[in-house]
C-alpha cells in the first residue's frame, strides 16, 4: 500500500516560483500594490499591531494593504481566506500560518496565480512560501530565554514553561531549543518539570499557572513565550503568596507588563517590538513583488526605516534579537 | 359498595414513598457532593497545597463566575427552555465594561452599564422565545453569532489592560473578607436567593410546571410566557454580572472572554442533576455541578496529569458524575415503585 | 326560569379552519343545578368546554357571567371568575408531586408569601379523603394510571371550590365506585348553589346525576330540556339523529383453540401469578377496580413491560419477555389505554398513525408505498365512521372519541389472531361504542381471540363469554357469562370473596 | 385551510436570492473556481449534516461530532507517521468513528441518558483522546494522490469529490427518510417515543444505529478533513459541532424531534456556506460576518411565525 517511506522517498515538488525569475536589485518598487495580512486570529492585539504596522509602511510605497482572517486561530478557517483573496486576486499574501502544513495547497494555488507569499510571525512549510520574515532567529529566541531565567535563578532549581497550544509551530520550535540550550552542563541544577498549554487563552493560562504553582511547590522560575501566557502568569502571581519567591519571564508586550514590572512581579522579560516586524514583512513582499528579490538566498533589499536585509537560508529574513525589557527601560516603550 | 378510604398499610406505605421521593429528589446533590468529597480527598492526600488557603482559595474564585452562569442557565432550562448565548454576553460585557472603566467612568455605573447589556441581551432572548415562540435553541444560537460579532466589531483587536482599571475593581476580583474572597460570596448569596425563591414561591414554583408541561401550565392559568421571560431575563443580567465580575478578576481581557463557554456551562447545569428536558433540578445542583467541573480541571494540574490527558479525563469523570447520578436515580424509582403500590 | 344562569353561553360560534366545531350554540348553567352536555364524537362538547373555560375564543356570539357578558383572555380569566374546569385529557405537570399539581398557583401560604408544604398535604390528603383516592400526596404524578390522573384532576377541581364546576367525561376512565364517590361529592357541591356541567357518554350516569340535558350534534344544537321527561333513546336519538341498534350486540361464536396462554404470570410489585387463557372466537373481560393491576398485565404480555417470572405464549409459541416486535409478530395487537401517550403520534397525520403499525407490509421494494398507506387509512377510517377532514390531517385535531377510533384502526389493519383492548371505548359516544362492539364481536366470530379490560361493568357484562377479575394484582375470579352479574363482579373486585 | 409558508421554502428562497445577489454584486462570485472552492470548504460540515439531520428528527443529538473527526485525524496522523499503509488507515479511522458513535448510542440508549448531556461529555472525551493519540505533533505530507481525491474536482465538473461523494449520500438519506419505514419510524419516534414503541418499532436499536451513523460519518469526515489539508493535528474541526447544529436549525429541523425535511438542512448548508463566501469576497469583516449569520438563524425562524401570526387577520372564514 501507500506508506509514508513509499511518499516520502518519491522527489519533493520543487517550489514553483523561486529563483525562476531573475532577480532585480534596483527594480523601482511598484505604485499600488495590493497587499493582503493574514494573521492567525484578527482579536488578537499583538497580531493587530504587526498588521497595523504593515498597512501603515504599505502607505510609504503608495501601496494598499488589508487585514482580514478569522476570529478563531484555526488552520481550515485561515484557508477560506486563503482562497478568496486568490479569487480577490492580491499582488502579495502575507500570512501567520495557524497550521504550517494544512495552509500549503491553498498557498500553492495561489502561488500558480503569480500571488507572492511572505509568512511572518509563524511558518508556512518553506515550500509553499516566497520569504518568512521571522521576529527573531528561533534559535536565539529559544536559547536566550533560558539564559535570561538562569541569569535571575542562579542557575538553580526547577523550572516550567507554560506555551500557547499545543500545536503552535513557533511555539514548538523555541521550546525545542530551550531544551536543547538546557541540556548544557552550565544548567544542569535546573531542572524542566513541565510544559504546560494555555492556548493562548487568557483564563486557562490563569489557571493553569495556579495549577503548576500547588503541583510543583518548589518551583523556582516560569517561561512563558506567549504574550497572553505571560500577562495571565503575571496577574496571578502578582495576587498569591508566590510573588516574589517565583521567577517569570518569558515575551510579552511592553503595556501589557509594565504594571508587573513595577510591582515587581516580573524584572526582567523580552520581546522585539511587533511594529517592525509587520514593517518589514510590508516591505519585503513589495520587494518580492516589484522583482528586487525572488526569494533565494543572499539576495537584499531595503526596507525603508529599517535599512538593508539579507535574505537567509530558506528564504528567511530575521527582525533582529530580541530586546531585553526591565523596569528601566520598559516606559520607553508604547505597543 | 365498599368505601375506598386508604387502608393503613397503604398509609404507611404512602408514608415511606415520601422519603424516598426527598432522596430520589436529594440524590442528585447528594451524589455530587459524594462524587467532590472523593475527588478532593484524593488530590489531597497526593498533594497538601491541594487544601492550603491559596488552593481552596483559588479554587472557589474559579467557580464563582462558572456557578454563577450556571445558576442563571439552570432557571431557563429548568422551562424547558435552553439560553446559549451566555459565553457571548460574558465576552461583549466584559470587554464593554472595561474599556468605559479604562476610559475614566465610575466602577458602580460601570457595573450597572455592564449588567444592563446583560439584561437587554437576556430580554431579546426572552422576547423571541416567549412572545414570538422561537425554539430557544435556534434563537440564542442566533443571539450568540450576533452578540459576539458585535463584542468583536467593538474590540477589534484591541486589549483592556488592568493598569487602566480603577483599582477598586480589581480588589472586587481578588480580595476579600474574613479570608474569603467576594466573588464566590457575591455568587452564593444570589444561588440561595434564587433557589429559595424557586423553592418556596408560588410563582417559583411555576418555573417547574412550565417545564414539567407547558400545555397544562397554560390551562392552569400560569403566565407562561412572562415567566419565561423572566427566566432568559434573570440569566442575561447575572452573564452581565458574571462579565463584570470576569473583568475585575482577569484584569486584562480581550474580546473572547469566555468564548465557547456556553457548552462548559450547559454540561455544569446537566452534571447539576438539572434535567434538559425541564421540570427536574435545583439552582444548588448546578452550581455544584459548576464546583465539580472546575475541581476536577485544577485537581488534574496539581496531579501532575500529562497535559495531554488531561481533557479526556475531564470528559470521562463527566460522562461517570451523570451516570452514576442516572443509575442510582433509577434504583431509587424503581424502589419507590415498588413500595408505593398494594402494601 | 326568572334567575340569571351563573354562566351561559348566547349563539356561539367557533370553528377550527374548515371545521365547525360549534354553530350558534346556546347553554344556560344555573347555581344548584346540573346540567348535562350530550353528543357523538366530534359534536362539539370539549370545544364548548374550551369556550366556557376561556382557552378559546368564540368566533361569533358572548360568554356570560350572572348575565353580564365577559370575555376571558385566558384560562386565568376564567378561574377568577370562579370557573373549575376538569379537561377530557388530564393536565398534569408530571415531575411535580400530586399534591403541587393540585395546588398549582394557589398554594398555601405562610409569613412572607411562601408556600406551607405542611397545609398543601393535610388538604390535599383531606381531599382524597372525600374521594377514597389512595394517592400519596408527594408522589410525582409521572407513572400515574390514567385513571389515577383523572382522579387527581377531580382532586385538583374540586380544591378550587368553584361557583362553576365543568367536568368533560372525568369518568371514562373510573370504574363503578369511584364513580359513585365522585357523584355523592358532586351532589355536596351541587346542594351548596354550584353550577356544573357534566359531559359523558355513559347515558345511565347523565340521567342518575343530572337535572338538564343540552344534546349537540355536529357542532349545532339541537336541545335543552328537563332529564326527568327523557327516556334512553329520546337521549341517543337527540344525539345520533337516527335509531339505534343494539348496545351489545354478541352474538356466540364457536370456540376454536386456545391462542392466548398466560401462565404464573409475576411482575414484581404490580401483579403476582396471573394464569389464564383465551381461545380463538371468544371475548374475555378483564375487570377490576382502578389500579388493580390490568393494564400492567396488558402491557406484559405485549411486552412493553418485562415480567420477572411467568410464561406468555400465542398459539402454542412462547413470546420473549420484553419485545412488542416479536409479540406483534406472533399475531398480538394491543390497544393502549392512553392514548395520547401510548396510543397515537399526536404531531402525525391519520394516513401515517395507521400505517405505524404495518411499516413493513407497506413496503414496496425498499421505499413505502403512499398508495397502499393512504388505502389502508381510508379503509379503516370508512369501517369505523371515522370523523375527519382529510386523511393528512394531524390526529391532534380530532375529538377525543375519534382519535381512540384511530388507535383501534391501527391495530385492527394488522389482522390480529389475540387482541388486547385496554378501555376500548372511553371515551365513545353510545353510535361509536355500538360499532366497536360489533366490531368486536364480529372479530371473535372470525375467530379472533379478545381480551378486552374494561371499567364499564355494564360493557363487561354485555360483551364478555368470561369474566376475569383482579384485585390488588391478583387474578381473585373466573365467571362464566351465565353467573357473570354487577353484585358477582364487584364483590370479587373489591376483594370480597365471590 | 391557510397553507402556512414552510420554513424550509423559505430557507430554499433565501438561498436562490444570495446566489442572484452573489453573481450580480462580486464578478469572481459566480466563478467556477471560487463555487467550487466554496463547495469544497462545506464538505465535512455537509457530511456531518446528513447524520445529523436524521438524530435530530429522531429527537436526539449529537454535540461530538466534530471531537469524533479530531480524533479521526489524530489517529490517521499517528497511524500513517508510524509506517501503516494509508489504504489501511482510512478503514480504522471509519471504524474507530463509528465506536465511538456506538459509545454515545449505548450511554443513551441503555442508561436513558439525555443525548445532549451524553455527546457534551464525550465531545471533550473524544477531543482528548486526540490530543492522548497525536499530543503537539503535526503530521504532513499525506500521498498526493489521496490528498487530490480529497481536494480537486470530478474530471470535467466544477464539483469536488467530497461534494459528489455528499450528493449521493444525500440522494440515500433523503430516500431513507421521507419514503422508507425507517424514516417513518424516526419521525414517530421524535414526536412520540413511547407510542413508537408501543407500535412495535425497536426504538433503542434504532436511536443506537443513528449514532453509530453520526459516528461513521463524523470519522470519515477526519480523513477527509486530513487529506484535505494535508495537515493531522489533534485540534482539527475545533467547534465545528456548533457550525452543523446551525445549518441543521436552519434547515427548519425543529430540535423537539418529529419535524424536518431533508431538502431544508441542504439548503441550509449551502445558504450558510455561499453567504459566508459572498461576504469574504465582499470584505466583509469577519464580525459583521458572523452577525449576519446569527440574523440569519433569527430570521429564518421568525418569519415563518409572523407570517401564520398574520395570515389569519388577513384571510376571511372560507
Ligand atoms: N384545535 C383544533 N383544531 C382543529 N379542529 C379541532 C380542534 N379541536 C377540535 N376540533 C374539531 O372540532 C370538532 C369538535 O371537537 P370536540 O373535541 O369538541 O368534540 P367532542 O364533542 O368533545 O367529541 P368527544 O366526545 O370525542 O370528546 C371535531 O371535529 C374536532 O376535529
Ligand atoms: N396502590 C397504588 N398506589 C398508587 N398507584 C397505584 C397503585 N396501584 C396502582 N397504581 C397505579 O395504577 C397503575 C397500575 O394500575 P393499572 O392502570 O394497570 O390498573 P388498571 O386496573 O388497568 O387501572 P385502569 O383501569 O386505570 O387501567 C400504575 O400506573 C400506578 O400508577
Ligand atoms: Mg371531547
Ligand atoms: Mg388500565
């Protein structure tokens, strides 16, 4: 019968467009683009600052951007959207995929109609997407948080991390490297007791830090990669007998975490700022889309503000590292 | 011919029936109370800060705003009616009330605001339900896609954050008196209030008839459609209250608070021994059906249940609580039966 | 006469889409009298009931009140004014107890309103007193016998001492001496200035009860006069417009085989050791007071209800416990006696009711044949002088006597060798209740095999080659038709020995 | 007598005046593509209707339906990552669909449970047992050729396989319904349980078999789902229970049992399906979107009540 190893042996489908057209550096970038955002759920605040952002640099290049998409964070919901905008016909697609695999033939398709697509925030699979600009290289996102708990647990006791869902691709992705950074020698008195789910919900990750306080009386530190984990955290161990003797970091917003850090509840947390990142992505899909890049490797463009990037391996572009936010820094900020 | 006048046996008989008619009808708390004993214990002896003040703490705060949905839900189902637009009147209340608290008004006409959306929305449902005589499932289904668009179009992406909130609020949220934190009483006072009014009022009493049979409710000259109006009523005001109440214990909220909650509050209502079907069931059993869901989802936690099993566990220990509460219920009809017949 | 009636109606009409259900009908009630409302099925007497109770409005014409004309907006109006209303169809809340369905909304109150549990059961225990009902006031009415319900409706009537008390047919479903009860009260009520209207299709009770007579027909009247100057079949002609046959036409028929066997038949805490038989061509009556424990056995042996010990078999097979679908298909039929509930799908049409039963012989290939459905249906509906619009019309509408017409169609299409008739005629007016006898008869002389329950002795003694009695679950008496008499029966069913 | 408008008329009349809106506001809506696109998107939820359509009539329910094709998924996921031939896969996936149908027949059925309550514990039960089978995985890359069945269109026709698969289903229970015994005894049974039993129908076996049905289709509708979004995830069809409940009531099956036509639910179906399409490509947000949907539950029960509140005042004695 049809196994995996019979599929999966058989040549992956070579991405459609890329490094097929040649690329064009000083290409003028063309007037009114239309552009379309597609985030993984429109009520959720941090992806409608990205967007924000991106629709706003659109203006700089007499480009018209959009931001649709559903009000659930579900792949199937996303490929409605997917399909319509394709009907709609866009010049570029910029997409937070919920599911990266499950996106990919609609992507495709719109692909076939010379539609270019930038993932941001979260992948799509490589081969359904032109460029993925990401916030931050998951690596050091990963790698960095551990370091950053570490630095105010001396290296010591047990940890947990409570994530988004669990099938949250980016999610996954840091977590990984957290525990590959945590394999180090350097931590070996920390110890990960749990991963703990808050589905990006603001209630259940309440409760769920509740519950891994009473599981795990010694618990010395909290990572919560999610900006709605980590306020939620933050608001509960603010009003327990736990602030102070539990550590909690992890990325949130600046306005969501100012009152923690100043009552503080949390010192230090980190997060590059969303502006950007959905300025960039503006940017590089008129890039894409005007032929100053195709997408492969090596190849820059500017992106106004920001100045010159370079695309990476597999067609990622990285915002930069993550900036390290504490109550000295923290009023400098508005997002 | 013989005069029919009980014979004592019977009497006696008939004396007994009544007792076992209070337990069939005491069964249902009883066994939950049963069912939260034994879970409580177990996750105690496993773990001690299952029953330390923080943990029992935590734990009614969870409750109060379930039990509280679940008090207003079980006076409409007990009409045999159904109101599933409760979760989105929790999220547009929530939301509404926190971005007018964020943007300078007064906690109180803040409150009032936010339980008068509640009470309108639960007036539309009653409106159409009653008066024009809509099955209450389609109708609130409808209300709950409307209500959240318009919680939403409101939102549109943006946050409440608790730094903007009157301080006060918040305190409303998660402080107390005596130790015990405010929600959870605010919620038992308004469980006993209604459940005695349910218990002991003629016109609470005929909640139960319109449920029990609406037909013979009409014939027997009860105000059918006011008192279910009333019901959707009352259960639209405590979402507002309950959406009040969301806002000053989470602090931040976006536009899904309680998204999706109308079935978790159904399931309580239903685990309460309050029957689907209407006529059947008391405010208390909902409301401990509410404390037993939400112990069961913070007993797993603190067990250390793998994430992953931890739903289907809940799912299972739902589907014993309402079988195991069915099996005895039947025994003790059957029983009853039994007994009530020729001596 | 020069007072003013306590209520009346003046020239109303009332008529449901097509149907007339009341032509220019006019009803005077006086206080201290009782006043009789006879008429086939269908004529029209549960719609004047309606009208008088302020569940329907008239179309044309006036309610009045002490002569002043008023109009009830609802149910509600009507009991403020004093009205007691007994339905053909009991109306109970089934979760409540019997005690709360009694005093629904006029509960006992103490300080600040609430109720007094403690007074609403010393009433209502008083109550079933007057009436010799041994109900427990806290039992919850669901699982009540039909005749346990009625009991409890005239219960509930009665506590709400009316100045007008309106009764249709709360006697189908008694037997002799709650009956009688149920009078002697009526007769208290009367002698202290109440007004009561009295509907049922059993004449001799109109005339041991009544002073006045109004006879509909077809939704008209026709006339009021004294009981006193009327004989049996001035009464039935008024009612059926034509002459009679006889009311038990039994002919003998030659007694086959046996069909039915039951034996040591036990379910726990209805009914103990019922052992009987019943051969092709004959009739047997199964008598007993109310409660007694005959339909419970009815419904065993059909198998809606599993027994615990015992044997049912039809012509020599033994039938499963448990399984109406194997009994039917060993030949049983089993007319319910409620009707609404066990009976009839109120929601579905005559056509379809009918042809519930013989889903499987209407089948043409895979799919149902609406022809041979609808032919069944109108066979039957003919046979039985059915009263209907068309055939599609939902069986909610009809009149009480015509919907248990329907039931008896249902099963009679299946061309049972052992039929169980629980209360086959309540609720039928004398033209129908003749016809089912016939019927019935007529069936035992194709050699069909009847097992008719019954709590109209007269019925019992006209119809019945045997009568089997039972008394508190116990089968107490085997009479042959020769010795069957009222005093025989009803000694053996209130468990004196006979 | 007045012939009262029937809901389901209505919902067909409502679907008709989209479609003419559609093609004449938005140019791409008329479009092969975009229909079949549209088409294809309803698939599970249209499937899922069918089944349904015949509990709800038989005046039960089934909330876990969506929990049943998570599951599915999940397994399809595990199953094809861990080596097995998809041809194998699909049969387990079923079967394990109508198991657990047959969980929620048996819960109702022999302990007389309420459906409702029953299928609400299990809809989480079954979710869980997902996320038990796949945890935070997500499987791709399923055989081309199978994903294809699931996405593309029948050589030579606008229409998608799971929608052609959905119209010979429909043809079945559309028969199986409005002219068998079987259908006959579902309505009896909805409206008055104990007389169908009483009439001899084996009530408890046929409520038992309508839920292994639910069940099996609700599990066939896992793989579709898997193979048309090439994607397993323990997550998948999250709350669709509530999208199909919708297109059901729309369709003017009254939930009390007894009530409903087949061709009703359809009209719902692709009403809700093609609405949702016109407002998307119209950019209509997705608040108002869902708003709309809401009115349109509202409207859809209201009208019909109005009208027979208002024919008698109108209509003269005949
Ligand atoms: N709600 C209704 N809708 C339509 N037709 C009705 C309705 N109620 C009664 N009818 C019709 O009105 C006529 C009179 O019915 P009604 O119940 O008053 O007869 P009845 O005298 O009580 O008969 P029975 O002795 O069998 O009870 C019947 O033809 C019946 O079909
Ligand atoms: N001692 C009793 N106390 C209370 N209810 C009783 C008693 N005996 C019988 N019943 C009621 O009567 C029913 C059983 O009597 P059943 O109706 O079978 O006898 P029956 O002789 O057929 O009476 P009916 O003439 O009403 O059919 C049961 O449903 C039960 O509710
Ligand atoms: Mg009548
Ligand atoms: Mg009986």
């Amino acid at each position: 019968g049809t196994t995996k190893s019979s599929v999966t042996s058989a040549p992956a489908p070579a991405p459609a467009s890329s490094s097929a057209a040649k690329a064009d550096p000083n290409a003028p970038i063309k007037q009114g683009l239309k552009l379309a955002f597609l985030p993984k759920a429109i009520n959720n605040p941090y992806e409608t600052i990205v967007d924000n952002a991106g629709i706003e640099a659109a203006k700089e290049y007499q480009g018209e951007a959009k931001e649709v998409g559903p009000s659930d964070a579900s792949a199937s919901s996303q490929i409605s959207y997917i399909n319509t905008l394709t009907q709609q016909g866009h010049d570029a697609i910029l997409i937070a995929a919920n599911d990266a695999n499950a996106v990919c033939g609609p992507l495709q398709q719109a692909r076939a109609k010379g539609i270019k697509i930038v993932a941001y925030d979260s992948d799509a699979a490589p081969e359904c997407r032109d460029l993925f600009i990401n916030q931050a290289s998951s690596e050091e996102v990963g790698r960095s948080q551990v370091k950053l708990l570490a630095g105010m647990i001396g290296n010591k006791g047990d940890i947990a991390i409570l994530s988004a869902t669990a099938n949250a691709t980016n999610q996954n992705t840091w977590i990984k490297f957290m525990k590959d950074e945590l394999a180090k020698p350097e931590y070996k008195d920390m110890k990960l007791v749990k991963v703990a789910y808050g589905d990006d919900d603001d209630q259940k990750s309440f409760t769920q830090t509740q519950g891994l306080m009473q599981a795990y009386p010694n618990l010395k530190g909290i990572i919560s990669p999610t900006t709605v984990g980590i306020s939620a955290a933050a608001r509960y161990i603010s009003g327990s007998k736990y602030k102070g003797k539990v550590v909690l970091t992890g990325l949130g917003t600046p306005n969501q975490m100012r009152q923690f850090v100043k009552d503080k509840t949390v010192t230090k947390f980190a997060l590059w700022n969303p502006k950007d990142l959905g300025y960039l992505a503006s940017y590089a899909a008129a890039a894409l889309v005007s032929g100053q890049i195709t997408g492969a490797e090596g190849e820059t463009f500017k992106a106004g503000k920001l100045g010159e990037r370079t695309i990476g391996k597999q067609g990622e572009v990285i915002l930069g590292p993550p900036f390290t936010f504490d109550a000295s820094n923290i009023d400098g900020f508005d997002y | 011919m013989t005069t029919a006048t009980a014979p004592p046996e019977q009497a006696t008989s008939a004396r007994s029936a009544r007792g076992l008619v209070d337990l069939v009808f005491r069964a249902r708390e009883l066994s939950l109370v049963i069912a939260l004993v034994a879970l409580v214990g177990v996750t105690a002896s496993v773990n001690g800060n299952f029953l330390s003040g923080q943990g029992i703490e935590d734990i009614l705060l969870n409750t109060a705003i379930l039990a509280l949905l679940a008090v207003g839900q079980s006076l409409v189902v007990i009409t045999r009616n159904l109101d599933l637009s409760v979760g989105s009147v929790v999220g547009l209340v929530a939301f509404v009330t926190g971005d007018l608290l964020a943007s300078g008004w007064g906690i109180v006409p803040g409150m009032l605001l936010g339980v008068a959306i509640g009470a309108a929305c639960g007036l539309l449902n009653g409106l159409l339900v009653s008066f024009c005589r809509v099955p209450a499932l389609v109708v609130t289904l409808g209300t709950l896609y409307v209500i959240q668009g318009v919680d939403h179009y409101i939102a549109h992406g943006r946050q409440i954050n608790a730094v903007n909130l009157p301080p006060g609020l918040l305190s409303l949220g998660n402080g107390a008196v005596l130790g015990v934190p405010y929600l959870p009483l605010i919620t038992l006072v308004i469980m006993v209030a209604i459940g005695y009014y349910l218990r002991s009022y003629p016109s609470g009493r005929e909640f139960y008839a319109i449920g029990s049979s609406p037909e013979a409710a009409r014939l027997a000259g009860v105000p059918v459609r006011r008192r279910i109006l009333v019901a959707y009523l009352v259960s639209g005001c405590l979402a507002g209250l309950a959406g009040v109440l969301w806002l000053a214990r989470f602090g931040t909220v976006i536009a899904d608070s309680a998204h999706g909650w109308e079935l978790l509050v159904v399931s309580a209502v239903v685990v309460g021994g309050v029957a689907i079907t209407g006529g059947v069931g008391s405010v208390y059993g909902a409301a401990l059906g509410a404390l037993l869901l939400t112990t069961i989802g913070s007993a797993l936690v603190v067990l250390r249940v793998n994430p992953f099993w931890q739903q289907a566990i809940t799912g299972a220990l739902l589907l014993l609580a309402i079988s195991v509460d069915r099996v005895l219920a039947l025994r003790l009809a059957r029983l009853l039966r039994n007994r009530s017949r020729h001596g | 006469m020069s007072v003013t009636p306590t209520l009346a109606l003046a020239n109303v009409s009332k008529s449901f889409g097509a149907v007339r259900a009341l032509r220019e009908v006019s009803l005077d009630l006086f206080a201290g009298e009782a006043h009789a409302l006879a008429g086939e099925n269908g004529a029209g007497k549960s719609t004047l009931v309606k009208t008088l109770a302020g569940v329907h409005r008239p179309d044309t014409g006036q309610v009045l009140l002490n002569g002043e004309p008023v109009v009830f907006a609802g149910p509600a109006d009507a009991q403020q004014a004093g009205v007691a209303v007994i339905y053909q169809e009991p109306t109970l809340f089934p979760d409540l107890s019997v005690a709360e369905n009694i005093f629904m909304g006029r509960q006992p109150r103490r300080s600040l309103g609430r109720i007094d549990r403690k007074a609403m059961r010393a009433q209502t225990r008083e109550l079933f007193e007057r009436l010799g009902v041994a109900l427990d006031p806290e039992q919850p009415s669901r699982g009540l016998s039909i005749a346990d319900q009625q009991l409890v409706e005239i219960a509930k009537a009665l506590s709400r001492d009316a100045r007008v008390l309106i009764m249709d047919e709360p006697t189908a479903a008694l037997s002799g001496n709650e009956v009688a009860r149920l009078f002697s009260v009526v007769e208290a009520l009367r002698e202290h200035g109440c007004a009561i209207l009295f509907i049922s299709h059993r004449l001799d009770e109109i005339f041991s009860l009544c002073q006045r007579v109004t006879t509909l027909r077809d939704g008209a009247w026709i006339a009021s006069e004294p009981v006193s100057g009327l004989t049996h079949d001035d009464l039935v002609r008024r009612m059926v417009g034509r002459e009679l046959g006889a009311l038990y036409p039994k002919e003998e028929a030659p007694l086959g085989e046996v069909a039915l066997q039951v034996e040591r038949l036990t379910r726990e805490g209805v009914f103990t050791d019922v052992s009987f038989q019943v051969r092709r061509g004959e009739i047997v009556a199964l008598a007993g007071l109310v409660g007694a424990g005959r339909s419970e056995v009815a419904r065993a042996v059909f198998g809606v209800d599993r027994w615990d010990a015992g044997s049912v078999s039809v012509d020599g097979r033994r039938l499963p416990a448990g399984s109406p679908t194997a009994a039917m298909g060993a030949g049983l039929a089993l007319v319910p006696e409620d009707r609404r509930q066990q009976g009839l799908v109120m929601e579905l049409s005559i056509e379809r009711n009918i042809g519930l039963t013989g889903l499987g012989s209407l089948r043409r290939g895979v799919t149902i044949s609406r022809k041979a459905e609808r032919d069944r249906a109108k066979d039957w509906a003919v046979r039985l002088r059915l009263k209907f619009a068309r055939l599609s019309d939902g069986v909610g509408v009809l009149s009480g006597g015509n919907q248990q017409k329907v039931v008896l169609a249902k099963w009679l299409a299946t061309k049972p060798s052992v039929l169980i008739v629980d209360e086959p005629t309540r609720g039928i007016d004398v033209g129908t209740k003749a016809e089912v006898h016939r019927l019935l008869s007529e069936l035992a002389g194709q050699g069909i095999a009847v097992l008719m329950i019954s709590s109209d002795l007269p019925e019992v003694l006209g119809m019945a080659d045997r009568v089997l009695v039972m008394h508190e679950g116990r089968l107490t008496a085997e009479i042959s038709r020769a010795d069957a008499t009222e005093e025989s029966v009803m000694n053996a069913a209130t468990g004196r020995a006979a | 007598m007045a012939k009262v408008l029937r809901w389901d008329v209505l919902v067909g009349a409502l679907l008709i005046a989209v479609f003419a809106a559609g093609s004449l506001t938005s140019p791409s809506f008329a479009t092969v593509d975009n229909l079949s696109f549209a088409l294809g998107d309803l698939g599970e939820i249209a499937l899922i209707a069918l089944a349904m359509t015949m509990l709800v009539v038989a005046a039960e329910v089934d909330l876990s339906v969506a929990s049943v094709l998570g599951l599915s998924s999940a397994l399809v996921g595990s199953l094809w990552d861990g080596g097995m031939a998809i041809e194998t896969i699909i049969p387990i996936a079923v079967l394990t669909g109508a198991v657990c149908g047959l969980v929620n027949g048996l819960l109702v059925t022999r302990l007389g449970l309420p459906s409702l309550a029953v299928t609400i514990g299990t809809l989480a039960l079954y979710r869980g047992l997902a996320y038990v089978v796949l945890g935070d995985r997500a499987i791709a890359q399923f055989p081309p050729d199978y994903t294809a069945l699931a996405l593309n269109d029948v050589p030579g026709t606008p229409i998608p396989y799971p929608i052609a698969l959905f119209v010979l289903l429909a043809a079945i229970v559309g028969v199986v319904l409005h002219a068998t015994g079987f259908g006959r005894a579902l309505y009896a049974i909805g409206a008055q349980e104990q007389a169908a039993f009483f009439a001899g129908i084996r009530v408890k076996r046929v409520k038992l078999l309508l839920f292994v049905i639910s069940g099996t289709v609700a599990g066939f509708a896992g793989v579709l789902f898997t193979l048309r979004y090439g994607s397993a995830r323990a997550d998948n069809g999250v709350g669709i229970e509530l999208a199909v409940i919708a297109a059901v009531l729309l369709g003017g099956v009254d939930f009390d049992g007894g009530k409903g036509t087949l061709g009703g639910v359809i009209a719902g179906v692709l009403l809700i399906g093609l609405l949702r399409n016109l407002l998307m490509l119209g950019d209509v947000s997705t608040e108002i979107q869902s708003i709309v949907t809401g009115l349109l539950l509202i409207v859809s029960v209201l009208t019909p009540r109005l009208v027979s509140l208002v024919r008698p005042a109108l209509k003269g004695s005949p």
